[in-house]
C-alpha cells in the first residue's frame, strides 16, 4: 500500500494548483504573448457575469504573481463576499505579456471556486431555520472532488457557508 510522508497543507496545495494550472496552459511558452511588445504595462478588471460569491482570490494572485512578481491586484470585493452581476472584483496592473499568460488560469480558479461558494451558499441559506430547536443542520461536503483540486473546492464550501465532512482517508471515518 502507498503512504506519504505528510498531509498536504492549503498553502501547500494552492502552489501545487497554481503550478500545475500554468504548466499545462503556458508549458513552453505563450506565442500570442509574444505578439505584445515586451516590457509594456497595462491595466485591467475583473467584473462579474452575474451574482456570486466571491472565493479564489489566493488561487488569482498566485497565479499573476507566479508569472510576475511585479504585477498588482488590488481586491475591491472580500472574499467570500456577495457580488452582484456587472460589479467589478479586482483591478490589475502588470506586464501586458504576464497578464495575458496568466489570466486564463487566473479566471478559471475564480470562477470554478466562486460557483462552488456560490451553490454551497444557496443551500446554506435555505437551511436557515428548518433546523428543531437545539440541533442545526448543515452543509457537509463529500471527497466526491476533482482530482487534485479537493483542498481548493472544500475550502470553497467553507468560504460559502458549509461545513467538511472529512478532507481525505486520513482525516476520519
């Protein structure tokens, strides 16, 4: 049977994520990057398509800064906050050629770990009161996860209000 050595931490997984996500999406290099003049900075945002709960920014960041140190986000929405359709959640400054290598990775954890907050919040909300009086029900996950991605999407229930079951074999029965 195979064993491991440590159980891996958040921080641990969220560098492996964001290593593995701009590995298979730049490998050797971003041709259309290399269309923009080098050394050029830009500005851009990140809004909303439509109501959610914001959750992902480490996973973002990580991923922009990864390819550029320099490059700035400045956060306008917390995590874990509501944001309405249309509102604008980051303003970004950096490297035309990094921003552009980035951001597909960048947008897909947001986006996938912001549903995942999203949908554990709605079934969190609908929860509140159906509970007898002292007991509470709760949201609870499964390890039924993307492989690779548990750690990112059990902290996503969390951050939308539902609770871990248990995170792997060596966490519980």
């Amino acid at each position: 049977m195979i064993e491991f050595d440590h159980n891996e931490t958040l921080a641990q997984a969220t560098a492996r994520n964001v290593n593995d996500a701009l590995m298979e999406d730049i490998g050797r290099g971003d041709w259309t990057g290399m269309l923009v003049p080098a050394g050029r900075r830009v500005q851009a945002q990140v809004q909303a398509k439509e109501a959610a709960v914001l959750c992902g920014q480490a996973w973002f960041d990580a991923c922009m800064h990864r390819i550029d140190a320099s490059t700035q986000v400045e956060w306008l929405v917390a995590e874990g906050a509501a944001v309405a359709s249309g509102s604008v959640v980051c303003r970004i400054q950096g490297d035309a050629r990094a921003l552009l290598a980035g951001e597909r990775p960048a947008l897909n954890f947001l986006q996938m770990l912001s549903g995942v907050a999203t949908v554990t919040h709605h079934y969190a909300q609908a929860l509140v009161g159906a509970s007898p009086p002292g007991r509470r029900c709760v949201v609870l996950d499964t390890r039924k996860t993307l492989p690779g991605l548990r750690q990112a999407q059990k902290y996503a229930v969390r951050v939308g209000g539902g609770q871990n079951q248990r995170l792997a074999l060596w966490d519980g029965i």
